[in-house]
C-alpha cells in the first residue's frame, strides 16, 4: 500500500512520476544531458529529450520534531547587535550550483545549492535567495558559487569554483581547497526510485559537504548553516495534518512510515553542531510560488498554463479539483519572500537552532483566488462550475495513507477514531488533460500567436498541480513562531501569484494577461 501511494504522489510532484516545494530524477531516462540549471540561468531544457519530465520527492515521507535543541550553546554575548555590525560588514556567502552527475555516461542532473548561500532544493526557491545575496553586496561581500559549470554571469562579488556535491568528502575538501565562508544555505538534493534511497544519497550529500569543511579548515570560520525542506515535514502529501501545523508538532515516522529525508539532513545538520561553533536553521516552506526561466517545475506555470488554454477554448475556467478543497484553506509561500527570510534568518542570533514555517502570511482559499485568476486570464467561472456534467472518465480519486499526520495526536486532542484518510480528487484529471487533443490544439495555436515555450504544455508538472488542488483537506501553516522573534515579512498571496504570472509572460511561458 505504503509503495503504491508512494509512486502515485511522486508522479503527483513533478508530472507523471514535485512538491515543492522546487527536484528532479532521471533515471532510467537516455544517455542525455538534463540541466536543472535552468531554475537559475536562462538554459532551455535539453531539446534532445522533450519528454523528459522533472520530477521530486514529494512522495510518502513521514515525521517526528525530535531535533534536541539544546544540543548546540546559543551565539555568546560578543554577537550583539554592535558587534554583529562589524562581521556583517566582512561576511563572506558561498553559492553553491552543485552538478549531480548519474551512473552512466555524461548523464546528469545539474542541482544548485547555497553555502553560506548553499542552495539547491527547490531550484525556485534558491535561485531567490542567490538574487537576495546578488543585490546585498554591501552585507554579503563575498560569494562562492560553485558548480561543475558556470551556466550565467554574476554581480563581480559572486565568484564561480567548481563542486560536485555527489563525490566524497576527501573529494568535496579538495574542491572546496581555498574557499571559506561564514554562512550556507543549504538546499540541494537528489531524487532516487525509493525514500530509502531518498534517505541514504541526500543525507550523504549534507554530511559529505560538512565533513569536508572540517577537511579543509574552513569548518572554523562558519558561523550557520540555513537548511532549505518543506511542509512535508508534517506529512501533508500523506494525508489530513493537525491543523494548524507548528513547529512543535510530533514528527510522522516509525513503524508503517516511510522514510523522510528531511529528517536525517536535520538530524545530521543537529548532531553535527553539537559540539561545534557554528549552529544551524531550517525553513519549511508550502507551495511555493515563484519564477525560474526555463523551468516548468513549478505551480504558477502549470495553472498559468490550465487557465491559458481554458481561455483558448472558449473562456469557461473550471476548477479541476477537490470540490471539498475549493473551499477549504491553504497557505503559499512566494520564493522572494521565503529568500527575504533565509537572510533575516542568517543574522537573528534567536533563531539558533531552530525550524520555522515560512509562508506568505495569510490564509487563502480557491474560492477566493479562483474568480480572480478567471478575471486576470480572460475567462469565466461557471456558476455551478461542480454541477456540470464531465466526461466520466475525466476526473480520478486517490487514497493517500490509511493513517493520516493527524492520527499521531488525535488522542491527546480528543478526536481518536475520528480522523479519517485523505483523498486527492481532480473532477479533471490534469495529466489527462493535458493529454487530449483540443488541449494540445490550443496550446499550439498560442505558441503560435504569443511567441511562447511549444513544450511547455508538455512539460509543466501537472501531476504536481493535481496532487495541490485535488487534495480534499486544510493545509495552514502557523507562522506565529518567527513573528514572536520579529520576522514581520508579509505578502497578499494573491498580489504574488498574479506578480509570477506577469513574469512568466515575460519569460514567454505564458501568454500575457490582464493587469
């Protein structure tokens, strides 16, 4: 059961076979190129493999906080704000672009990551923060980007060196020769065929890359590491979680639980520190919303790309999913704001050791964005859009866990035997769709008359945008936790969607809207 739900949200992350929250797999694919460096450059994806399609670990994962906070001492009294004022001013930031290469061949993935700015999880959400630092030079005067090729230009205080996060740490170390800093921002990994293999590689990614700044010395100049994962954390691919999640809640792992990567990058990030000088924090973003030249993988070019062809058709914008959802909640994180706070994060000493939701800070609801993105795109909502007749083969349902996140509290909230499995519902199946050939007829017509991407139709992460609106359960993030430390960033959801879908008519990945 646990396998075949796995392989079914998987393909729900990244097209048939991403949650984010921005990962990619190629396994199995042909000895072809696939460069993930697209979230950062202006590369196209490899036209020798147009049905190559991104894929990530949004697959069953499972939790428990367990992360000893007292592990690591607080940062010491000579980091008050006055003395902060002066490391600040001599802070060094290395960007990491780290290539994973495959098994065979020249195959490879091309991933990116931040040390001190080492990003590389969600190309999305990295590529945000390497802007954030690129603007900042006054702050961040030094950065190290890193990977196994210099794909664009930088600001002259972004500086290129070559790294593959896949070797071993002696490996790593003799790359990494000459290259200190004092803050990462870590976020790469690598997506295997099974979440033990999800486990072992990414886990060894993190420990490799810090065993090897112990190697080279530069482990004594580190001040902290900031840890980039998701809402996966409390199992929100898996089923209905406590509502809302906090940073607190029991982590969703042991008998019956596959396992979760996030969990042992944390664990070993915790251990790691405990008898170190430098400390470490982690973000848990949600659907994230953002912009990435050349890359599909992401919510806003997929429904960008629904309501476009929707328009085509005749301008009626259905809402493909959970009609239990439509009216449900959510909470959104924008990359340029999620980027805003792995900076502040960086430098507030209370955030030592310590996770955080990092979202937009409201909570919204289809039935409110979704008249709004028919306005913005052109079309009309039907009125009794969840009445109308569909093809009976149009739609599909799939069970996720048969014990959901909420299970492991439900007792202490008084609501054992009450809490029942969650379900992704499209009333469209979204990869059917985008399969049929009036939808296909559509898009092409645009490519046509906007000058846009022709495969991105093919290569937008429809199972991905299936799995987020066809889910028929909340999903609110609390953000009470960084505003109890002073973190006060704020934007409307809303005002960030419409902001991606401007910029992806820029880029030609959609067709322009209305304003």
């Amino acid at each position: 059961m646990v396998g075949r739900i796995h392989k079914q949200v998987r393909q729900v992350r990244h097209g048939p076979d991403l949650e984010e929250m921005g990962g990619t797999k190629i396994d199995g694919q042909p000895p072809e190129t696939f460069d993930l460096s697209t979230t950062i450059t202006d590369t196209n994806w490899c036209p020798k493999v147009p049905s190559l399609r991104p894929r990530s670990s949004y697959g069953i994962l499972k939790m428990r906080y367990a992360i000893s906070y007292e592990a690591t001492p607080q940062r010491n009294e000579r980091e008050s704000f006055w003395t902060r004022i002066i490391w600040i001013g001599r802070s060094t930031c290395i960007f990491f672009l780290a290539s994973v290469p495959q098994q065979r061949g020249q195959d490879r993935i091309t991933y990116y990551g931040v040390l001190d700015t080492l990003t590389a999880l969600y190309g999305i959400l990295g590529r945000e923060i390497v802007a954030a630092l690129g603007k900042d030079s006054g702050t961040w005067q030094t950065v190290h980007a890193l990977s196994r090729n210099q794909k664009e230009s930088y600001p002259p205080h972004v500086k290129h060196d070559f790294i593959d996060l896949t070797g071993d740490a002696k490996a790593m170390a003799k790359q990494l020769q000459g290259i200190e800093a004092e803050y990462v921002f870590f976020a790469a990994y690598l997506q295997k065929d099974s979440e033990q293999a999800n486990w072992d590689v990414n886990g060894a990614m993190l420990k490799n890359f810090l065993d090897a700044l112990e190697m080279t010395g530069a482990i004594q100049k580190l001040k902290r590491v900031i840890l980039t994962t998701g809402a996966k954390q409390y199992g929100v691919h898996l089923g209905p979680p406590k509502q809302p999640m906090e940073e607190s809640d029991p982590w969703i792992e042991g008998p019956g639980r596959p396992p979760n990567f996030y969990y042992n990058q944390q664990r070993i990030l915790a251990d790691k520190a405990k008898h170190a000088s430098w400390d470490w924090v982690v973000t848990y973003p949600n659907d994230v919303i953002g912009v990435a030249k050349g890359n599909f993988m992401n919510l806003g070019t997929s429904i960008g790309i629904y309501a476009a062809v929707s328009k085509e058709l005749g301008g009626e914008l259905v809402f493909p999913g959970s009609e239990t959802f439509y009216t449900s909640f959510d909470c959104f994180t924008y990359s340029r704001l999620h980027a805003q706070f792995n900076l502040w994060a960086a430098m507030e000493p209370r955030c030592s050791n310590q996770a955080f939701n990092v979202v937009n800070g409201d909570t919204e609801s289809w039935q409110n964005l979704w008249p709004k993105m028919a306005m913005k795109f052109g079309c009309k909502v039907p009125a009794n859009q969840f009445d109308l007749s569909l093809d009976k083969d149009a739609g599909s349902v799939m069970d996720l866990a048969p014990d959901p996140p909420m299970v492991e509290t439900a007792a202490e909230r008084g609501l054992q035997g009450k809490v029942a499995p969650g379900k992704v519902e499209q009333r469209i199946d979204l990869i059917k769709w985008s399969q049929r050939s009036d939808v296909k007829k559509a898009w092409q017509q645009l490519v046509a008359r906007e000058g846009l991407e022709k495969d991105g139709l093919e290569k937008a992460t429809w199972g991905f945008l299936g799995f987020v609106l066809g889910r028929n359960y909340d999903i609110v993030l609390s953000m009470s936790k960084a505003r109890r430390l002073g973190w006060n960033g704020y934007i409307d959801t809303w005002d960030s969607l419409s902001e991606c879908f401007d910029e992806l008519a820029t880029e030609k990945m959609l067709p322009r809207t209305s304003s």
